[in-house]
C-alpha cells in the first residue's frame, strides 16, 4: 500500500485564444490551443488514517520567481475543491494531508490552480489506487474550472466550448519559450468583464485557432482576444511589454488573462539568453521553459 505520493501539475501556455461573448449564465465559450511546458507546482500527499480529517497547507516553492500573498480561502483553492470532487464521486472520504508547493504566479493566465486541482486528482488516484482513467478524472475536475480538464491530459490541444470539448495534438517538435512575469496580477474576472466592454458581440473563430495549430510555427503567430482587455485593464502591464520589446526584439504575447508575458524561442540557448538578458536589464523574472507532457507522480513509501 502506498502511503506517500508526490505530484507536479505543468503551467499551460496559450498560443491562440478565441474568446465569445458570454451565454445567458454568463460562461465564455473559447476555442485555444493549448499547450503543457516545464513550469511546476508540486502536490505532495500523505495518505491518513480512515476517519482522520484530511488537512491542506499552501505555500511557495523555494524556486518561485513571483511569490504574492496566498490570501484566499483554504476551502475555496481549486485543489481542495478537486479533492472534494473526487470524493463524492466515488462516494467516499479520502483523507489526507496535502502540501501545494507552488512555483506558478498567480494571476497570471498559466492555470495555476487549476494545474494543482489536476494533479490532486491524478495523485489521489494514484495514492488510493482507485483505477481511474484519464477521462474519468477529467469528466470529475472540469466543471471547477474551464482549463482543468485539459491539464489533466496535459500534453497539446485544441480547447472548446467552456472547456469541455478536447481535442488532443501531437507537437513534433519541441516548443521553446521565454515567460515573463510583470509585478502587476490579472484576476480572471475583471479581464473578462472588459473583454465584454470592448467585444460586447464576439464570436469564437475556432477555425483560425485550428489552422494555427495546423500551421509552423512563426514567432508573430500566437494570439489572444483577452490581450487588449488586459493592457487596457492595466496600464502598467502595458508599461511593462513597451520596456521588455527593445530588449527582445521580437513579438511578445500574452497567456491567458495575463499577466504572463511570454515571446518564443529558437531554441532553449536562444532562451536562456533572453530570459538573462530581461532579469538582468529590467529586474522582471523571466524563466525559459519547453512543452511538457502531463502529470508528473513520483510515489515514496514511509
């Protein structure tokens, strides 16, 4: 029997997001490609005794390149409410204590959370050996959030609907990228919001998502339809992008509702570089990351 099991939940990238005006329960449909790169948070997982409740601690990785305040409810975090979802679908209390080792910003358009909430539910499999596939823990995390179904498959795809319809891609080559990450969050929310102010009419074009991913990949090819709300949103993240472009003379996009800036790379030499070369001149962490593939779960036995 298992008693201890860590897990890693990769940061998604967006190359391409489509977003529609909201239906009548206020939901986005998107269509995006999406991708998994080497940007982690850890998850590790004690396995208590039946009966025992199960306990959480939140707290940043050593590693971490922005670390803000972790200042909302335990109870609310997507990788206790992932737990809880397992739970009932199985119909039983799993209890544990969980250590979220976080590396991903928040606020910064990576799926963070919903990353956490993924690997929840891959080492809760794994550490209860209840037999689970892939799908079945997607079907049981999605509607918590719209990334995280995706992020239980990790890997590439195209992203529909309100995240449920997954289509998954394979990638030939590796896909190598600077991310940047400005002091300024981007709550989720209030992105949305202005999107629907500046866009109150806009339509998902998943075709253009599709014949992107369809396509090689050019350094000016991602694109985002939350971007101009972000930077309308916050002038200063706007700021940012106008002092990082002279250094890395090439386009630079944004993931997700931001903040994360992020401009591709040749290769991972090309990156290192770039991602020195905007630490050292701006003072803005920047790390140079590669697609990945899913889950990462280690298991160790104590």
């Amino acid at each position: 029997m298992r008693h201890q099991i860590q897990a890693r939940g990769p940061a998604k990238l967006n190359l391409a997001l489509s977003v529609a005006a909201p239906q009548a329960d206020g939901m986005h449909p998107i269509a995006s490609w999406m991708m998994t790169v080497d940007l982690f948070d850890d998850i590790e997982l004690v396995r208590l005794p039946i009966g025992y409740p199960s306990r959480y601690a939140i707290t940043w990785h050593d590693e971490a390149l922005r670390k803000t305040n972790i200042d909302w409810s335990i109870s609310k975090d997507l990788t206790v409410l992932a737990h809880h979802a397992l739970e009932r679908a199985i119909g039983h209390a799993l209890a544990v204590q969980a250590r979220v080792q976080k590396r991903i910003p928040v606020g910064g358009g990576l799926g963070g959370g919903s990353a956490d909430a993924a690997a929840m539910l891959h080492g809760l499999n794994r550490l209860f050996e209840l037999g689970l596939s892939v799908e079945e823990l997607a079907a049981i995390g999605g509607p918590l959030g719209s990334d995280i179904a995706f992020q239980v498959h990790g890997g590439a795809g195209i992203v529909a609907g309100l995240g449920e319809r997954i289509e998954l891609i394979s990638s030939p080559t590796p896909l190598h990228a600077v991310l940047m990450f400005p002091e300024t969050a981007c709550p989720t929310g209030p992105v949305y919001r202005r999107f629907d102010d500046l866009r109150p009419d806009a339509r998902v074009d998943e075709d253009r998502v599709r014949r992107l991913s369809a396509e090689p990949m050019q350094k000016d090819s991602p694109f985002n339809d939350l971007a101009a709300a972000a930077l309308d949103l916050h002038s200063a993240l706007q700021d940012d992008l106008d002092r990082i472009r002279p250094i890395v003379e090439q386009p630079i996009h944004i993931s997700g509702s931001g903040s994360t800036l992020f401009t591709l790379c040749d290769d991972q030499f090309h990156a290192d570089l770039l991602a020195a070369a905007v630490f050292e001149k701006l003072q803005i962490p920047a790390t140079a990351v590669q697609t990945a593939p899913g889950i990462n779960l280690g298991e160790v036995d104590r």
